[in-house]
C-alpha cells in the first residue's frame, strides 16, 4: 500500500485542528496526582506518545470540581494553581508536532473511590480521601454503597458553571481541543440513561429531559471555548442492558449535538451499570458507524484495536473518521511510528522517527 493510500496516516481536520495523522491517544486515567495538580509522571505519559507519531493526544478525566473526581489521585482544572503544570505538558506535545485536547468530566455517583490497584471501592464522605457524591437520582452505582444525593437545580447549575470555569483555565494552558466525558456511566451518562436516572422534573423522564444537562454542558463550554475550536463529546452509546440507553438514542443524541456544532463523537459504551460486556476486537466500532451514517455526524471508534491493519481497515471501511488507542499504546508508546512502518512497506519517509531515536529505526523486516 502506498503512503498515499493509507488513512490512517493521512491528515483529518477536526474543527479548527489539522491533524497530522488520524491516530489519537485516547484518555486514560493514570490515578497519579495530588491535589488535582500534574507532575513529571504525567509529562513523561503523554509527552512519550507524542514523541511516538501520534497526531492527537487527549488527556485523561480532568475533574471540574474536586467532587467531580473518580479518585482522590485525578488530574483537575477546578483552580488556577493546576495550569501550570498543565500548560508544560500542553508545550511539551506541541513541540512534537502533536495537537492535544483535555477530557472535561464530573463523576457523579462514581466519584469518591479508591485507585484501581488499591481495590477501586467507594471511600465513605467521612474517610480523609472521601466526599460526598452527586447523581441526578439517589440511586448507587453498586447496592451496598451509599446512594449519592440527587442533585437540586441549584447543584446542576454549580455543574455547568464548574464545566464552565474549567474550560477557562483550558485556554490558559493552551489545549486544542476539549472532548467532554458523557459516558461510562460518569455524571452526563447518569442523566441521559434512564437507568440511573429517575427524575420527574424538566431533567428528567423523557428522552428530550436526560439530555438536557449534556446539551446545556455543551452550550456552557461553547460560551468560553467558541464554536471553532474543536470540541468532541465521547457518549456510552449502549447500556448493554435491555431498556436502557441504546444506539438508536445515541443516534438521536448525536444529531443534536450535531447541531450545536459539536465535532466528533467519541463513540464508546457501557460503564452505568454492573452487566457483561461481550468486549472483543471492534466490538464497538458498529455503534460509531451507525451514529457517522445515521447522525451526518464525524465519529472516533474505540476499544481492542491493537493493529495497524485492523485500524485501516475500520477507516477504509468508512466506519470512523478517526481510531483511538489506548491500551496498545501502553504496551507500545510508538504504535503510531509502527502503524507506519508496518502500513507503509518499510517506506521511511512516512515514518517520521524522533532524532534521538533514529539509530533503532528498524530495518530488513525486523517489525514484520
């Protein structure tokens, strides 16, 4: 396959962003901070995939309040002090020649946790790592946890107002782009499943009801971030439960973000509910093909795409516009580099190698 020929290395404009490449480094949390603040693990995380060729990094859930966390050990942006450490990253990337976006989140019901390694259980609001949790109902992630509070009308406006202060302290650190966490079961995906949500006001109930508090995050984002910059939103689409969310909402969802100018959605699933997930090699890559075709809307596809081919393909495929990777890009920070290696047929000038690396550039088929 000639360099010409393959999407996957071939450049994708994304809102006001001209990527060089459509491999994106998807958001993955790395539990490593205190206080919200980003330190040199962070650097050396996100600063290796940019030196390893991909064109678009997001950074992991980044908390708009210190409620809105996962773990006491998340990224935030809900104080000024927190962009500084942040920006060095964000400068770091750029020098790469790698755009980068920050993921918005607020956990809602599945805040207040433990670190994965440390058990992943929920902490009490009087532990020293514990706060009390949110949800749009009083209903607990898991039985024997504690149920959150339902949020008042004054607490979701704190919400948007929190999403909006955050988007603030983005454009100081110099992001490219915000996506904003509406699945895996955190806040936004609380309210538009109705699995977890049992509301009876005006954010609650009908399909046009749970999607209110995603399409008003939207709007508040958009009040500081403008409708240029790039700006994705990745959903849940499926509960995998029957009567909950499903693709045929998702698609009604993306329409409408579609029309508040929302660039791509992040199509990935599940995470609101405890159920078995039949997780395999694209196994959510038909949702992001629905939502592109049905929807008129970009999409991203996501979850056990770990070679180079199996990513051409989904894009020749016309099933997304973009491919994100993460658990392979933990076991290989230059998947990108490979990607092109392998697509390319050795042709070395579509892998573009860092300087300091060139000498272990490998050569006679040593990647095949």
């Amino acid at each position: 396959m000639s360099a010409k020929e393959i999407k996957l290395l071939s450049p994708y404009r994304l809102g006001n962003l001209d990527l060089k490449n459509r491999i994106v480094i998807s958001p993955m949390c790395q539990y490593s901070a205190q206080n919200g603040l980003a330190n040199d693990w962070h650097l050396a995380h996100l600063g290796s995939r940019a030196t390893g060729g991909a064109g678009f990094i997001i950074q992991e859930a980044t908390a708009v309040s210190p409620e809105a966390r996962i773990t006491y050990a998340d990224l935030g942006l809900w104080n000024d002090e927190q962009i500084a450490p942040l920006k060095r990253i964000v400068d770091f990337v750029h020098q790469q020649g790698a755009k980068i976006g920050v993921q918005l989140a607020h956990a809602g019901r599945k805040a207040s946790c433990q670190r994965p390694w440390d058990g992943g259980h929920k902490i009490s609001p009087d532990h020293a790592n514990g706060w009390q949790t949110v949800a749009p109902s009083a209903v607990g992630f898991r039985e024997e946890e504690a149920a959150p509070i339902a949020l008042t009308a004054e607490g979701i406006q704190q919400v948007k107002d929190d999403f909006k202060a955050a988007v603030q302290r983005t454009l100081q650190a110099g992001y490219d782009a915000i996506e904003i966490h509406a699945a895996h079961g955190y806040l936004l995906h609380q309210f538009y499943s109705p699995l977890s949500n049992h509301r009876t006001d005006e954010y609650g109930g009908s399909f046009e009801n749970r999607i209110r508090l995603t399409l008003e995050v939207v709007q508040a984002v958009q009040e500081v971030w403008g409708k240029e910059r790039a700006l994705i939103v990745r959903i849940s689409a499926t509960d995998w439960v029957e009567n909950g969310w499903n693709v045929q909402d998702s698609v009604r969802l993306a329409i409408e973000l579609k029309k508040l100018g929302v660039h791509l959605i992040d199509t990935s699933s599940g995470g609101n509910v405890l159920t078995n997930i039949p997780a395999k090699p694209n196994y959510q890559v038909g949702f992001a093909a629905e939502i592109r075709k049905s929807a008129g809307i970009a999409t991203s596809a996501v979850g056990l795409i770990s070679t180079p081919q199996q990513a051409e393909e989904i894009l020749q495929n016309e099933s997304a516009d973009l491919i994100l990777i993460a658990r392979e890009s933990l076991r290989n920070p230059n998947f990108p580099l490979y990607a092109a290696y392998v697509l390319s047929g050795e042709d070395s000038s579509v892998s573009h190698w860092p300087k300091q690396y060139e000498r272990a550039y490998p050569t006679h088929g040593e990647w095949k």
